[in-house]
C-alpha cells in the first residue's frame, strides 16, 4: 500500500512538472508571435514612409494653401476644423506643415474650402495628384 502511495505521488510530481513546463512554453510561444507580428507591423510601417508624398515639404506647401483659402474666405480655424473632424490645434499644426494628416482629412478640408491645391506649377484635386503618383 505504502508503495502504491509513493507511485501515485511520483506520477502526481511529475504531471505537476509537466504542466510548469507547458506554461512555460506556452507562454514563450506566444511572447515569440508577439514578436514577430511586432517586427512585421514595423516593416510595414517603414514602407510607408518612404511614399514620396509624405515630405515635410509637401505637408508645409499644402498647409500655406489651406491657410491661405481659409482666410480668403473668412473662416475660422475652429469652424473648418469643427466640419472635418479635427480639433483646432490639429489644424493649426497642418497649416504649419508640422503635422502629416491622413489624405481623407485634406481632402474633407478641400471639399469644404472648394479649392483646388497647387501641385508642381498647377492647380488640381487632392485625388488626382494622389492618382497620378501612384
């Protein structure tokens, strides 16, 4: 009886073992997945940097055009950043070329401005430009 007691508590050990050592692994496994999702969001990201569109030059010729037309018409940065979801600070910086927003964003400030912005020595849509760059 008493060794039947020493079996069972041997198995017992060795299962509790056992199940430290798939913990373990399973939890390496899944740091190693994060790991490699991480290293592949940031090579994705890198390439989109590299878009010649995405210049600071570009971003700051773009804000002096939406400044300009802003007050041409005599709206206020708090109103025509009410219209197309950004805050005024936000549309301050894009005007300053100090912010890069998304395409959808200066086309939303186009629209509602109705201009069309200077590209290369010639006025045309945001989306046109976009469509001949690609």
């Amino acid at each position: 009886m008493i060794n039947l007691k020493v079996k069972l508590l041997k198995i017992i050990l060795e299962c509790k073992h056992f199940c430290l050592f798939l913990k373990q692994n399973i939890v390496f496994m899944w740091y190693r997945i994060f790991l490699l999702v991480f290293v592949a969001n940031l090579f994705m990201g890198c390439g989109a940097t590299e878009s010649k569109d995405l210049n600071p030059d570009f971003y700051k010729t773009i804000g002096a055009q939406i400044r300009e037309a802003r007050l041409e018409q005599g709206v206020s940065q708090q109103d025509l950043a009410d219209e197309v979801g950004v805050t005024q600070n936000g549309l301050s910086l894009i005007e300053d070329g100090l912010a890069t927003p998304i395409h959808t964003k200066l086309i939303a400030i186009q629209n509602y401005l109705d201009v069309e912005f200077k590209f290369n020595g010639e006025h045309t849509s945001l989306e046109a430009y976009m469509e001949r760059k690609k």
